[in-house]
C-alpha cells in the first residue's frame, strides 16, 4: 500500500521524467551498482506469459569505445559511398564516448513463438520505460535511442541475439548537467474515449 505522499512522489516521477541526450551529459561515470540497480527494476516490467524476453548488454569503460568502433565500421560497411556521410560516421564513433553506460536493448524470441512478437516487443519497452523512471528517480540522464545499428540485422550477433530476436535500440546513461525543462504533452482527453453505457 501507498500513502497519499507516496503516491504523490510516483506522479511527479512519472510526470517529470524527460529524455536526456548524450550532448547533456557531463561525462562523470555512474557507479556500476547504480545501473544494476535500474537493470533490476527493468526485470519488473510485465511479461505476457512470463517470457521476461528483455535482454541487455551494458557498455561500460572501454567496452564504450567498442561499441563506437563496431557501430561506425557496420556503418561504413552496409552503406552504398553515394549513401556515406562522414558526419554521421564520426558521429557513431564520438557520441558513445559521451555517456557513462549504454545499455543495448534486446528482445529474445520464445521458442515456441506462442506469444505473438508484438508482446514480446511490448514487455520490452515496459521494461525500458522502468529504466527511464529509475534513472530519474536516481537523477541520472538516459534516453531510448533507436538510432545506428538498431534495425541492422547484421548487428544481431554483436549483441547476442539470434535471427528471431531484434535488437529494439540502446539506452544512454549519463549525470545530466543540467536539470531537464518541463515537458510538454497535449491532454490526454484529446486521446481517450469514455463509454458509459
Ligand atoms: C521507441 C522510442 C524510440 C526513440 N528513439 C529516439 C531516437 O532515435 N532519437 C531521439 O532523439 N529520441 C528518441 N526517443 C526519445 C523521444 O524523442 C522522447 O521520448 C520524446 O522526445 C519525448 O521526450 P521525453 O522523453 O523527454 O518526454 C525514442 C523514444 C521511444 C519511445
């Protein structure tokens, strides 16, 4: 059970966490149990059939740097040179330098593909959502990136998953050296119809 004040705590929680890109980071590295510590959280995500089917690889230290390199040279090799741009390239090498931790995000298949890959992919993002208030409720800087070599299925392997699994994008992690502004959303009664009978 929660208190009214508790409860209070959940809804600026959930209210006030924003996406914090890499450029905002301060470059300070987190402390490893920290991390463990969203990761656990992010175990907690609903599971259709208790498949859990989350699975992250966390780039850390000098693990960061090979993430740069593998992300940069699958870039170059899988583009067409008309394609090619060095911004973009450099950019993959740098931007991971930037964060503290990357947690690459991935969906492992079940086997039997009894529960349709939609839910799986879903319980995924449950889990990601539960990085992002854990990482705010610690005030840590994260973001769902679904940039570089997310929808390579070259890349897979790199990250330990199979043909059937996908790789859903990577969670930066970093100190945010500035507190983020306020979000903005438009009213959730534009988005939600009542049936009363
Ligand atoms: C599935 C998913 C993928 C995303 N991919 C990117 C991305 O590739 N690049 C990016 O800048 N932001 C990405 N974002 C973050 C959104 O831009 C961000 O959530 C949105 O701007 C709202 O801001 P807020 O998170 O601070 O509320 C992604 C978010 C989700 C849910």
């Amino acid at each position: 059970m929660f208190t009214p004040e508790q409860t209070a705590l959940v809804n600026q929680l959930i209210r006030q966490r924003r996406s914090v890109y890499p450029a905002q980071f301060t470059g300070e590295v987190i402390p490893d149990a920290l991390i463990e510590q969203l990761l656990e959280n992010a175990n907690w995500a609903p599971t259709h059939g208790k498949t859990e089917p989350w699975r992250f690889v966390v780039f850390a230290g000098a693990g960061l740097q090979k993430l740069a390199e593998f992300q940069a040279t699958m870039y170059q090799k899988l583009t067409p040179p008309e394609a090619f741009k060095q911004e973009k390239y450099d950019k993959l090498l740098s931007n991971p330098l930037k964060c503290s931790h990357i947690i690459a995000l991935g969906m492992k298949r079940q086997e039997s593909g009894k529960i349709p890959e939609i839910e799986e992919v879903e319980a995924v993002a449950c889990a990601v959502q539960n990085l992002y208030l854990s990482a705010t409720a610690h005030n840590l800087g994260g973001y769902w990136g679904t940039g570089g070599v997310t929808y390579m299925p070259e890349a897979k392997s790199f990250f330990g998953l199979g043909d059937a699994d996908s790789l859903l994008g990577f969670f930066y992690v970093g100190y945010p050296a500035q507190p983020s502004p306020e979000g903005q959303r438009k009213p959730v009664s534009e988005k939600t119809t009542w049936v009363r009978g």
